[in-house]
C-alpha cells in the first residue's frame, strides 16, 4: 500500500518589493513547489520498490519450487531400485528375480544365463544377429546422458536464478535507502510549509492594511466597516505589493473591490495564479503596485501608459515564461521586450521620491 504525504503549497509574501526600491531581481519562493516534486518522486520510488519486491518473490518461489521437485524426483527414482541394482516392480516383486524364475524354466535359457552371466543375441525380424542388443545398449546410454544433461541444464538455471535474486535484492536496498532520505526531505519541506502557512496567516491584516490604504488615500473612497478593522488590527504595515498574496484575498471571497486591485496590478485576480508563472513579470507588476501605493512617490503620465503597453503584450502573447530577456524570433515576443524594457526604465527615468526633494528643500535638514 502506497502512503502519501499530504502537503500544502503556501506562498511567501514579501514584505517588500526588490524593484520597487532597489530594482535588483530576487528569486520567488519554490517551497510549495518543491515540496510537490518531492512527494511526487517518492510515490514513485515507492512503486518501483513495491514492483522490485514483486519481481524477488517470483524469483524466490520459482527457487523453492525448483527445489521441491529436484528432492522429490531424486526420492522417487531411488524407490525403484532394490538394493541389487534391479528395478522393482509395482507389484513388490524384483524384476531380477522373476527372469531367473522364466529362465529355470527353459534348460536352453538356464544355461546360458547362469553359466555365461550374459544375454543371448537377439535376432530382429529381418535376420540381422546382435542388432537388437547393441540397440539396447545405446539406447539405455543415451537415456542416462539425457538424465545428465537436464540435471545440468537445471543446476545452470538454479545459479542463474540465484544470481538475479542477490542483485534484486541489492536494487531493492538502495531503493529503500533512497526512498527513506526522501521521506525525510519531504518531512522537512512539510515542516517549511507549515512554517510559512503561519507567516501568511500572520500577514493576511498587513495585506488588507495595504489595499485599503491604497483606496482610501490614493483613490479617495471610502472604506467598509472590515476594512477600518484591518487597518486598527494590522500588526505590520507592508509597503511594497505582492500581486501572489494579494489576489489571494479576492480568490478566498474576503476581499471584492476587485477595481483596486486591477488599479494596482493591471490583472484580473482570479487570473493571476493560473497566467502570472514569470518571476520577471512578477516583480515588475509588483513594483507598479508599490510606486502607486508609496505616499512618498510620484510619477509622470508615460510611466503608466508604459505599464498598459506592457501589459496589453503580455495578454496579447498569452503571459509567456522565460521569454522576457533573451532574442527570441518572435514578433508579438519582441513586442514584449520592448514593453518590457522601455517599463523597466520608466521606474527609473519617470518616477520621483518626493521625501528625498524635501530633504533638500529643507534648510535644516540639508546640513
């Protein structure tokens, strides 16, 4: 029976967006991955283990029964000789023994066969003399040769046997061994995705806190009831969006003002899970979030008509993985990258930090 190791895939949320403010790539979390390509490699180490224990015990069976019946044919065939070295009848008379009976009974045949000690010749039914002996005798060494050989034949089959089941047997070992530093692995990326279970439980207040935050100050609308709650309860208040973590909340129902999250991240939240793969595009969709949500941030009107571009390529293309840096031979592809790129520069070259132009016209501060 095969057990399987349920795990839960979590996603990480960050609390800060690497383009946002430094525009450097960090690398995205595979744990729930991971952890999917582990319990999926140790279901099948287990079924070739389990199918490797089949193949031992037919071979083990086989052996036994080889065995069984090489005793029994050995016992049989020592029953149907007398201690003379005469064939015993069934009857439990020697055969032996019934031919010197037939013999008393002949002068002619007594005589030859207690004075000379050896069978008369034979004359066959075309008149040839001694034929029918010598035939005897060939026939009864070929018949004891024929008994050699297939008593070889079966010793040779034996090793043969024996040999594939001590090497089936070392399969199987380093296979359980195999299995059993998976199972390990797999516990620990379970203990991880619990861990990081706990973190998103902690982070859903922070989450919210930066969406309502966003709609109330930026798009001036007014907040419900709960979303006042998450702002008084949020322990840690994120800066940065997380378009994985955020879009979460509209999936699981707890969030419906599904317009400011397409404001933010340009995407349909349903969609984001199944289309939104490219580590690339992930971060550069977040940092858009971020950019618009900073209060200490302002940009210019090309910065977002950079992003519609962007994203409407990258809808037109069917969000591709892997393709966003590299020649690819592709128009719609190259379309991408140059959306992708002349966005990229409009973090730089189009957005202003307006808490460090207060710095400098600060006189006290400027010192």
């Amino acid at each position: 029976m095969t057990l399987r190791v349920a795990g839960k895939t979590s996603k990480t949320i960050k609390s800060e967006s690497p383009l946002a403010d430094g525009f450097n790539s960090a690398p995205g979390n595979s744990w729930g991955v991971e952890m999917a390509n582990k319990t999926s490699e140790t279901d099948k180490l287990r079924q070739k283990v389990e199918q490797m224990n089949e193949k031992l015990d037919k071979l083990l069976k086989q052996n036994d029964a080889y065995h069984a019946s090489s005793e029994l044919g050995e016992t049989g065939q020592d029953d149907i000789y007398d201690k003379t070295g005469w064939l015993a009848d069934p009857n439990g008379e020697y055969l032996g023994q019934a031919v010197e009976d037939d013999g008393c009974q002949d002068a002619y045949y007594e005589h030859s066969w207690v004075a000379e000690d050896e069978m008369p010749e034979l004359e066959n039914v075309n008149g040839d003399s001694g034929l029918g002996h010598k035939w005897t005798a060939e026939d009864s060494w070929g018949m004891g040769r024929a008994h050699d050989d297939s008593g070889l034949g079966d010793e040779v089959a034996l090793t043969e046997t024996n040999d594939e089941a001590d090497e089936l047997r070392d399969q199987v070992r380093c296979l359980q061994a195999r299995l059993a530093d998976l199972l390990s692995e797999n516990d620990q990326l379970a203990m991880k995705v619990k861990e990081l279970e706990g973190d998103w439980d902690n982070l859903i207040p922070s989450r919210h806190c930066f969406l309502s935050l966003y709609k109330c100050q930026k798009l001036q609308r007014a907040l419900t009831l709960d979303e006042c709650e998450h702002l008084v309860h949020a322990s840690t208040k994120v800066a940065s969006g997380d378009v994985l973590a955020d879009s979460e909340l509209y999936i699981s129902g707890e969030r419906r003002d599904y317009d400011v999250f397409v404001d933010l991240y340009g995407l349909d939240p349903h969609a984001v899970p199944s289309v939104l793969k490219d580590q690339h595009t992930i971060e550069l969709v977040n940092a858009h979030a971020t950019i618009l949500a900073s209060k200490y941030k302002t940009y210019t009107p090309k910065f977002q008509e950079r992003f519609a571009r962007f994203i409407t390529n990258l809808r037109r293309t069917g969000y591709p993985e892997d393709c966003l840096i590299g020649l690819i031979d592709d128009v719609g592809i190259l379309e991408l990258q140059s959306s992708y790129t002349a966005f990229r520069n409009a973090l730089h070259t189009e957005v202003s930090d307006v808490s460090k132009t207060e710095v400098m016209n600060d006189p006290v501060n400027s010192w």
